[in-house]
C-alpha cells in the first residue's frame, strides 16, 4: 500500500489522544457557553427553577440539623425533679449523692421554688406582688413543694438509665414524686428523625425533578439538532463527540441551577434568621439558624452540577446513539 | 482500495436499490458513477459511507469489511473518506470557515494546522473571502462547493462525490473536477455519482452505469480499468 498522503505530516500536525479529548471538551465547552448566552432569559429561568428545587430541601436541612445541634447539647444533661413531702428531704437529698448513678444533687426548698416561680412568671414586680399574694393567700402557706434537683453522672445520662434512677429514686423515703425532664426531648428527637428523613425524602424528590426538568431539557436540544448530529456523525464524529456539547448543556444548568440554589439559600436564612432568632428568645433559647454551612453550599452546587450531567448523560446519550445518518 | 462483491441493498419497504453489484475501484482512481434517477448512486455511496448495510455481499474500504465493522469503529472509518452530499449538509449556524474545520476538530489538528487547511481548502474552491459568512448567505453552488472543501479538508483516502456539481455552472463545474482530478493524482481513490454526462464525457475516466440498481459497466476512454 502506498503512503497516505497525509501520513508523513500526521505527527506534526495532529494532536495527541489526550490533546484531542481535551481540545474537544475545550471546544464543546464553548460552544454550549455561546448557545446558552445567546438565550439568556431562558437560561435564566431555568437556572432559576432547578435554584428553587435545590434550594428547598437545602433550607429544611440546615433548619433541622441546626435543632439537632442544639437539643444534641442538651442530651449531655438531663435532669430529675425529685419532690420531696416533709421536712427534712434536705439531708435526706444530700444522701444519694453517693448513689452510684447521680453526679449531683441541689435541694431547692419550696420558698426559694416560689421565688424561682416569681421571677419566671414576671410577677416579681411590685405590680404584680399584691396580685400574687392575693392568689397564694388561697393556699395555706407556700404551696409549692421542696425539690431536689438530681442531675446523672453523664456515664448515666442514656435516657434509659436517667428513667432507672428516676423509678428508684421513686422507691426512695418521702418522694411525693419524680419529673424526668425527658419525655419532652425524646419527643423532639423523634420528631427531629422524622423532619430528617422528611428532607431527605424531598430532597431526593426534588433532585429526581431537577433531572426531569434537565434531562427534557436536553433532549429538546437534541431533537432540535438532529440534522447537526446526522452530519457530525458523517463526517466521523463518535457518538461522545456529538454528545459532549449536550453534556455540557446538561453540566452548566446544573452548575448555575445550584448557585442559584446557594444564593436563595443564603437569602432565606439572612431573611428568616432575625424572625427565628427573636422567636427561639421569648422561650428563653440563643438559638440561631446561623450562616449558610459550607460544606451545603458545596453539595448544592456540586450536587446541582452531578445531576444535571447526569441527566443529559442519560437522555441525550441514548437519544444520539438512536441517530443514525 | 473499493471492492464490491454481489452486493444487493433491498430497503425495508421491499424496494431492491442495487441488484447483485460487483465493483472494483483501484487505490488513485477516479470513477464516474451515473444511470437514470433512482438507479441506486447514492445507494452505493451510502453503502460506502456505512450509512447503510448491504441486504447481501461485502463492500470492502481499504481492506475493511463494512459489514462487519464494530459500531464503534465507523467514526475512525469515515474520518477517512471525504464526502460531498448532494444536499450538501452544512451546519447553518456556523461560519463556512467552521463547517469546513469540522473533520479537522474532530481528527484533532493543531488550531494553527486548522487555520492553514481549511484557508487552503476554500481558497481552492474559491470561496476564502466568504469564510466568515453563514451558508444560508450563499448561493446554492458556494455552498456546494464549501461542502467539497469540507470533504478534502483532512486529504481523506477516499473521497465520495454525490452530484458535486449540481448546482454549478459548467466553468464552476470543470473547475471542481480538475480539484478532483488533482486528489486523485495524489493517491485519492475518487467516485463522483452524478447525471452530468457531458462533465463525464469530458474526462477520459472510468464510468460505471447503473440502471435498476445493476451494473451497466462502459470504459471510457483511457482511464484505468478494474
Ligand atoms: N431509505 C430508503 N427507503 C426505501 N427506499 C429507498 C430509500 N432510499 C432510496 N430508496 C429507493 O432506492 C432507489 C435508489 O435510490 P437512490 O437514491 O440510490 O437513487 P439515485 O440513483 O441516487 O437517484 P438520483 O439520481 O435521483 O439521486 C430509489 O428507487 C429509491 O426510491
Ligand atoms: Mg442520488
């Protein structure tokens, strides 16, 4: 066989494997840059619905895990309100203090309760003391009771074992009763479980609708150019070069589908912040929503960008290797 | 470098396109492929394109069975064989200058490398000073003939030819012939379907006719034979 006459300058003039791919990515890149550009309000509302769609579970995921944070904290301390019936319960409190479960115990007799009670209510005040002792003359002296306050040593502080104390301390000599301040916070955890896997249900919910809404996105664009394909594929484009430009399309709605998810994010927590703040203050809580985590900017964006190659992979993949010349 | 053998295309609609062909083209030879509309020319072109699989027989590129060529590898094949359309089959939403790099991005030129041929390749055609035009601002026989320059861009082995001269007025015509006629000098294999007898009687080449998708072989002239 004779010389090709383009062989002896193939080396020269021809790029690598490597170089080839790159350039292509180079190439494809740009070209969707370009097509996108020349649409730009529509690209902007796409842009726009996959932000919403992303931004949604990322909001309740931060709201949630935030709570958990908090009451996480809490976890570490529970505590028993043991009330106590006669006199005495003062050393009878210090006692179980050697009790191999409890870490510490403070007796609050009933007037330093009523005082508590006071100053929490707000009745404290000169306005509202006559008004008070109008109410407590109904009752024959201080009505409330003497109270031990039994915190757990935080080998202890299971919820399991805090409710074994509290039974047996039950048991214990002139123990009208014991509150275990718990229920109310197994309560908010199993909620909190709940309101997680509610995020991760939504969250997948809406990441399946940000592949639909990319991947017919794509697929419109390749049936737009079909007679594009068809001639890319005649002059001896492999189905991954005529691909590359829709995966890119794909790629970049993601991509700013997720930033957009990451501004909408930092704007609603900016916007409810200050509401929640105050709200989480009048029950007496510093909690805060806080600033966007880093690491949810980074999954929506990243996310927003997987899903959206994923898509156009999936779609305009299949479509195009159907499209024969 | 072309080699048929008892090739018959039937489509699925029944229709037979080619009956039974056996052909033989030379590596550096230039064939004339005519016969009334509807013979089965661009059949065969696009049997050489593998834009079709033949009903039966084997249609052999370059020692390539068509046939049984992986799917994966037609890309590598037709980067390899120019290709002029009848219905020339330009992007419209690129410049004529980025239509006929094409086959050079994809085979992966130097953007310096791309610039040099695809300049040298319309300047051949004579179309340099539209390059930075859209097809649609061309007549029908620019754009034809930025169709031939995206065939020859990349010097392919073998280049197919269906009615390049369709649109062209006969100075246009013999002037994309003697184009031809050049590649072939350099080792192009060369087959130009068309209805130009009087283009094809200028020549002393090589004519195959088709008449019912069958083989009406006549020499003409000195051209080289099978
Ligand atoms: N995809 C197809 N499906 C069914 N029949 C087809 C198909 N393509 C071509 N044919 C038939 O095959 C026959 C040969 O067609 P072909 O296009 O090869 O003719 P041709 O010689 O190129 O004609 P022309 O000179 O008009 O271009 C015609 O009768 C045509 O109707
Ligand atoms: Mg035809």
């Amino acid at each position: 066989m004779a010389p090709r006459p383009e062989a002896t300058v193939d080396a020269r003039v021809r790029l690598s494997a490597p170089a080839t791919w790159l350039l292509h990515h180079k190439l494809a890149c740009a070209a969707t840059v370009s097509r996108l550009g020349a649409e730009r309000i529509s690209t902007l509302l796409v842009m726009l619905t996959i932000g919403i769609a992303l931004a949604l579970p990322g909001l309740l995921f931060v709201a949630v895990e935030r709570v958990a944070e908090v009451t996480e904290r809490w976890d570490g301390t529970p505590r028993i309100n043991v009330f106590l019936s006669e006199d005495g319960g003062a050393e009878r409190a210090a006692r179980w203090e050697a009790m191999a479960d409890v870490a510490e115990v403070v007796y609050q007799s009933p007037q330093a309760s009523l005082d508590e009670l006071l100053a929490a209510t707000g009745f404290g005040g000169a306005a509202f003391g006559a008004a008070m002792d109008g109410i407590l003359a109904g009752f024959e002296g201080n009505p409330l009771p003497a109270v031990a306050i039994v915190t757990p040593t935080p080998a202890a502080a299971a919820p399991a074992r805090v409710r074994a104390l509290a039974v047996e301390l039950q048991k214990e000599e002139g123990v009208e009763g014991v509150q275990v301040d718990l229920e109310w916070l197994q309560r908010l955890q199993a909620g909190l479980a709940l309101m997680q896997r509610l995020t991760w249900g939504l969250g997948i919910l809406l990441a399946a609708a940000v592949v639909l809404v990319v991947g017919s996105l794509t697929r419109m664009a390749v049936a737009q150019r079909e007679d594009e394909i068809r001639v890319l594929k005649l002059v001896g484009g492999s189905d991954g070069f005529v691909l590359r430009p829709f995966l890119y399309l794909g790629l970049i709605f993601g991509l700013a589908g997720g930033f957009a998810a990451v501004l909408l994010l930092a704007l609603a927590l900016a916007f409810i912040g200050v509401p929640v703040a105050d709200l989480a203050r009048s029950y007496g809580s510093d909690f805060r929503l806080g600033e966007m985590p880093w690491a949810v900017a980074l999954v929506l964006f990243g996310g927003g960008g997987l899903l959206g190659w994923l898509a156009a992979m999936l779609t305009a993949g299949r479509q195009i290797s159907a499209i024969e010349p | 470098m072309i080699e048929l053998i008892g090739v018959s295309k039937r489509f699925d609609n029944g229709r037979e396109a080619l009956s039974n062909l056996s052909l033989s083209l030379p590596r550096g030879s230039l064939t004339f492929l005519t016969g009334h509309s509807g013979a089965g020319k661009s059949t065969l072109l696009k049997l050489l394109l593998r834009m079709e699989l033949p009903t039966r027989g084997q249609v052999m590129v370059g020692g390539a069975n068509l046939a049984q060529m992986p799917r994966r590898a037609v890309p590598r094949y037709r980067q390899r064989i120019g290709v002029v359309f009848q219905d020339h089959m330009l992007l419209s939403d690129r410049s004529v200058f980025d239509n006929v790099a094409i086959p050079l991005v994809i085979g992966g030129y130097r953007e310096a490398d791309r610039a040099r041929r695809v300049r040298a390749a319309l300047t051949r055609v004579g179309l340099l000073d539209k390059e930075k035009q859209l097809p649609t601002q061309l007549s029908a026989g620019e754009q034809q003939r930025v169709g031939i320059a995206r065939a020859v861009v990349n010097r392919p082995a073998v280049l197919l030819a269906d009615e390049p001269t369709g649109n062209l007025d006969p100075e246009l015509s013999r002037e994309v012939m003697g184009l031809f006629h050049l590649f072939q000098q350099v080792g192009v294999t060369v087959l130009i379907a068309t209805h130009d007898l009087e283009l094809v009687g200028s020549f002393g080449d090589r004519v195959v006719e088709l008449a019912d998708g069958r083989l009406k072989d006549r020499e003409a002239g000195d051209g080289p034979a099978s």
